[in-house]
C-alpha cells in the first residue's frame, strides 16, 4: 500500500500530512512488538470496503489543548509525530468513548481525555482491519481495567503513565515505551503528574467495540 491516499480534491493536505507521518512512524519502529502490527498498518486500505477518505468534521475536546504542554517530555523519536499532532489539533475530530452518564469512568477522566483518529472505521482514512491515532489524558487520570477484543499497542509519545496489563504493572512508563495489550487483556493506566500522550493501534475484532470494564 502506498503512503498516498487515493486523490481527492477536497481532502485538507493536513490528512495527507498526518497519514503519512503515521506510516512512516510505524514502519520505523524498533521495538518487536510493532511486528505484529506493522504489516496491518501498512496494508490499512486492502481491504474491500477500505482505502477511502471521507471528510471529518473537527470537533474540540479541552485534551486538545493541553498537547502543547507536553512537547518538552517527548523523545527525539517522538517529538515529530507529536509536534505534528499538536499543529494539526484544530482540524482533528476529537472524541471520546464514554459518556457521563455510562457512570464507566470517572469525572476527572471525563475533563481532561480525548482522541483523534486517523485511521480507522471513522476516521478520515477508511479501515476495517486496523484503528490508530492519537490519545491524550491530562495529569493524574485513572483509566479504570478495561477489554476488548481488539489485539492493542500503545506507544507513549510523551508523559508518563503507569500501565496495568492482566497481572503485570508497567510503572512510570515514559516517552518512548511501547506497551503491547493482547486480545480481551484486562488493562488501564494512571496518567502521571504531567499527563500522558500516546499514539495508539488496533487490530482485529470490532475497531469501535465499547469496552467493557472488570
């Protein structure tokens, strides 16, 4: 599959951007763990209902705002797909999966979460085999245990965040940490005082599935 989405006159150089910057951040990736996902990324738009743009409207979270607070903790490998993000932030649709009223995560979670698909059933770059973007809780957010049946990889791209994965606790997990959540794994995190950003991929099962919490 080529970097170039299918070309389109009203598709913002922004997608076309941020799409590219993707690929190449996961195709370049030295951890192990990125192998079992970087083939489904590549191919994100071989599937028969994939390999379209669609346009987006743009949505603002308050998490959106906060992106440029944490340009100082990335990593030299992090920074350009984080800065990027950050310059984009306004032409992104920012969402979040819970609502008040599912009474399935906290308050805090509530104010100061969002993400930004890229990639994926809803995303400006159609896919049914593969979800990613971008992820970002604000200081001190518990993400309570939570699975589902998507195969899941975080790559924290700034911040810091202690991870629980089934019985395994991943402390102070900084930029630059991969954490790899298998299929119907049991998992959640606590941001740390500086919050945390993570770009973030889904493979295999319901990309939109809800969540569901232990």
């Amino acid at each position: 599959m080529s970097e170039s989405a299918p070309a389109s006159p009203a598709m913002p150089d922004a997608d076309q951007r941020l799409l590219s910057a993707l690929l190449a951040f996961v195709a370049k990736h030295p951890d192990p763990v990125m192998g079992r996902f970087k083939e489904a990324v590549a191919a994100w738009g071989a599937g028969a209902e994939d390999g379209s743009w669609q346009a987006v409207e743009p949505a603002h979270l308050p998490a959106a705002d906060f992106l440029g607070q944490t340009l100082s903790s990335a990593t030299d490998e992090t920074r350009p797909l984080l800065a990027l993000f950050y310059d984009e932030r306004a032409s992104r649709k920012w969402e979040q999966s819970y609502k008040k009223t599912d009474r399935l995560v906290g308050d805090d979670m509530l104010a100061g979460y969002g993400f930004a698909e890229v990639i994926g059933k809803w995303g400006p770059f159609v896919s049914h085999r593969v979800r990613s973007g971008i992820g970002v809780w604000g200081p001190d957010i518990d993400y309570p245990l939570h699975r589902h049946q998507a195969d899941e990889v975080y790559l924290v791209l700034a911040g810091s965040a202690d991870f629980t994965v089934g019985e395994a606790v991943l402390a102070d997990q900084a930029a630059g940490a991969t954490v790899h959540v298998p299929s119907l794994s049991t998992h959640g995190f606590s941001s740390g005082p500086e919050g945390v950003v993570v770009f973030y991929i889904w493979q295999d099962g319901d990309l939109r599935e809800t969540s569901r919490f232990s």
